[in-house]
C-alpha cells in the first residue's frame, strides 16, 4: 500500500509517502503501527498519532473510519485538517 501524508501528518512522519508491504487487518491497526514506526513531530511538537486523532483517511480514494478492512487496499491519503479553504 501506498501511504500519502499530507501538511502536519508529512511533517511528523518526517516524508511526504511511504510504501507499506505487511498489512495488519484494520486501518486502525495500520495507523497504530505507522505511529510507533515515526518518532518526529511537527514544529508545535505533534507526534503523528495526536496527528492522526484530527486527520481524515482516504482509502482509494473513499472516506473511511479506522475501523476499515484493508483487503485490497491499494492507497491511503492521510489529510489532517486545513487552514485557509
């Protein structure tokens, strides 16, 4: 799967993407685990999983809640909220 981070989530992840081979069943567990692997923060000291508890998650493309299968799954967009429209 193909990981996207956006604005505050690109920030703390420390890349911009990232490519994710062993899927755990859940978004939710893959947001755990991208949490634990990334140890940077954003310049007001947000580490990504306070990032992610503000983020919306696309999966291919469609809104989806950390509950969401991942079977499949080919891409994830991480948008935390957005300032200025």
């Amino acid at each position: 799967m193909d990981i996207h981070y956006f604005a505050a989530a690109r920030a703390a992840a420390g890349t911009d993407r990232e490519q994710v081979d062993q899927l755990p069943g859940t978004l939710g567990e893959l947001l755990d685990a991208r949490a634990a692997a990334h140890s940077g923060t954003t310049e007001a000291g947000m580490g990504l999983g306070e990032i992610f508890s503000r983020c919306t998650f696309l999966l291919d493309g469609r809104n989806s809640e950390r509950s969401a299968e991942l079977s499949g799954v080919r891409r994830l967009d991480v948008l935390p909220p957005f300032a200025g429209g």
